[in-house]
C-alpha cells in the first residue's frame, strides 16, 4: 500500500471530520493521483478543529488540508499539488502539449467553474442547514449547479475521461462531483453519473478512499 | 496597444455587460498578463445574453468568457490561460522550480480558497438582491471571506506580492479581491488593500482594465 511510515512524500489530513464529510476531504485527491502511480506517501493527521500553530500556516495559509512535502517542495492547495505531480507522471497528466492543455484547463474548470456552485451545495445542506434562509436560498444554489452540470455533460460527450487518457483533471471533477453524493442531483445526468462510477471504479480510487477513511478510525497524532 | 485586429492571439470576452460588473469579467486577467508580456492580441466580443452556438461551447463549454486561442492551442478558464501564458515568460511566472511552484500554488488558492467566498457576497449583491433571503444569508458569506482574508493577509506579510516576483497569482488574487470593490470589507484588511492598489497601480493593469471598458462602448460583433 503506498501509505508507508517511512516515506518522503508527506501529506496533511484530518484525524477525523463530521460523518456528512468523510470521504469528501481533499486529501483524497492527492492519495487517490499518488495510489495512481503507486507512489508511497506519509500522512499527518490534523485535529479538524484545534487551531493551527504559525508553523502548520507557513506551510498551508489557510490552516487546511491537504498540505504537501517531498522534501523538494512544499505546497498546498490540492490543484496546485496535483499539477506538481502531474508533470512527473505521464499517467496524470499527457506530456504532449494540446492534451496537456485541454487536461489543465479542464482541471482548473472544477476547481473554479463547478465546484465553487456545487460547494455552495454543500455549504448550505452541511454547514448552514440550521439558518432559517438556508432552504429559501437552495434552489437558486441548485440552478446554477444545473447549468455546470448541463455543460459539463456535454463536453464529456461519449467520452471515457473529461480531456482524452484519465487524467488529474478527471481526479478533481469526479470529487467535486462526490460532493452531491448527499442529494439526488445527479440522477438527471445519467453519463456524468457513470463517468463519477467509472472514476471511483479505479482501483487507485478505491484504495484511496479506504485510505482515508481508515484514517479516521485512528487517533491523532 | 497590445490590442491590435491583426493579432493572431484572440480572447473573447463581453460586447457589454450590466454596469456593476463592468471592469469585473475575467477577460481582464488575460488581457492583464498578455499587457505585462507586451503581446499583441484580438478580441472577439460576445452579447452576454445571446445563448451560444455549439461551435463556441466546443472552445468554451460553459458559454462564458474568456476563450483564448493562439493558434496553437485554443483553452478556456482564466486560471489555465494564465498558466499556460506564465509558461512562456518569466516575468508572468518564475523559472525556478520553488518560485515557480509558490506561485502556481497561489494561483490555485486565489482561484478555489478565495474568489468561490468573495464570488459568493458578489452573487448575493449583484445576482440574487432582490431574493428575499439573500440580506439573511450574507452575514454567514461575509464571516467565510474574512476568514480567507485573514490568512491571505498574513500570509503576504510585508511582501510586495504573494510569491516572491510579481506573477499570475497576483493576477488572479487581485482580481478576485476586486470583487469586493463595491463594499467596505478590504478597509478592515489595510495590507491587503495596500497589496491591490500596488497591483492596480501597474501600467498593464491600467491598460488592460481601460480597454476592457472601451470595448463596452463598442458595437457587438
């Protein structure tokens, strides 16, 4: 299994979270591209809610996860980390340049054009569920999902992968899509929803998600 | 200008746009770092609210701008226009290994940590004002933005920009807290406001943000 005590590469996660979001942490896209190319990795674990030391806020600015360290850099950000791993490994992302653009580009497109409305999603079901406008404000959330979720399905086509081989722009796609995992969205998107399966049928997916999830069962370091 | 009909670097972006958004659409971070690189580009405009033929989703899926294509590649999302532009000259993204990696990883934390929380307060203000529940749910929106300027604020210190040089995560960065122009929030964040003044005080930003509004004088394609 690439999770190894003694490996370079070390990545942050949460001890534990709230059972709505296990399995949804980003971390989970950095251990699912590294399962990919069976790169073995350390994990940090992190209480969910103890405030970060200065130190862990040099590192991650934010006080989140994932936080990444090979000892040759030291980033976060989960896109920026699967870019960084991206460009070692033709597996995650395609060194010729048009399928490498059409990769990145469609790796920024989750992070900045579907995931900002489909965590507005979550945001409103998970966090602020109690407020008394949070159900007013859902549909008009929903509704700009549906464009996303419209186009994107239509960009994929009958298409296996969002930008030619299985790539780091289909990691961060299909986990933005887990998102929804929640509500029954997606059933109005049949090929986005097999194109979501196809991507958690990946064995590296799957020992990823194990991964995490085990995670939680332990205690914190 | 680097605005020139002859370019074989073509941009989309608005013929108009409604005025609060003037000076917002993300065209201007191209038409930003293609300024501080000095190239020559064309712009193609586009109704804003004339529904796309399919020929344009095949370049833009979402219907949106901008599109970018140089011939050689033909790319959609702000975000990977930058990169693929920081790529090709250093005064956009730094060579070296670790200036360059901080910078990408800003770009992605300006794109995915920041701008989905200020694009929020920018929906409830511009977007959804008139729903009955968008003044109750701005206080929850406003308490996430200030937490990630915060962070973003202690993060850049008593840097000049975020990542060592100038680059496109300062593009994207500033242009994202540009969103918040509307309200008195940056004033509670005096380096931060500092930080975006400096940004906005380049020549190329200037440049770029004037022919961005010149061109919603301008007749629709």
């Amino acid at each position: 299994m690439p999770q190894c005590d003694s490996a370079s590469t070390v990545l942050t996660a949460y001890a534990d979270v709230p059972a709505p979001v296990r399995g949804q942490v980003r971390d989970l896209r950095i251990r699912w591209a590294l399962q990919e190319i069976d790169r073995d990795y350390r994990v940090e674990l992190l209480d969910v809610f103890t405030p970060r030391p200065d130190s862990y806020k040099s590192w991650q600015p934010f006080g989140q996860v994932p936080a990444f360290d090979d000892g040759r850099q030291r980033l976060f950000e989960s896109g920026a980390i699967l870019l960084y791993l991206g460009e070692q490994d033709a597996r995650l992302l395609p060194v010729d340049p048009t399928a490498r653009w059409q990769a990145i580009t469609w790796l920024l497109a989750a992070l900045n054009s579907v995931e900002p409305f489909i965590g507005q999603i979550g945001m409103l079901d998970f966090f602020q569920a109690g407020k008394p406008w949070a159900k007013e404000a859902r549909p008009s959330a929903l509704k700009l999902v549906e464009a996303r979720l419209s186009a994107t399905e239509a960009a994929l086509g009958e298409a296996d992968w969002l930008a030619g081989p299985f790539s780091i722009a289909d990691i961060v796609m299909i986990t933005v899509l887990r998102i929804l995992d929640h509500t029954p969205i997606l059933r109005d998107y049949p090929a986005l929803a097999a194109y979501k399966t196809r991507g958690e049928s990946r064995p590296a997916f799957r020992r990823a998600l194990a991964e995490q999830l085990e995670s939680y069962a332990s205690p914190a370091n």
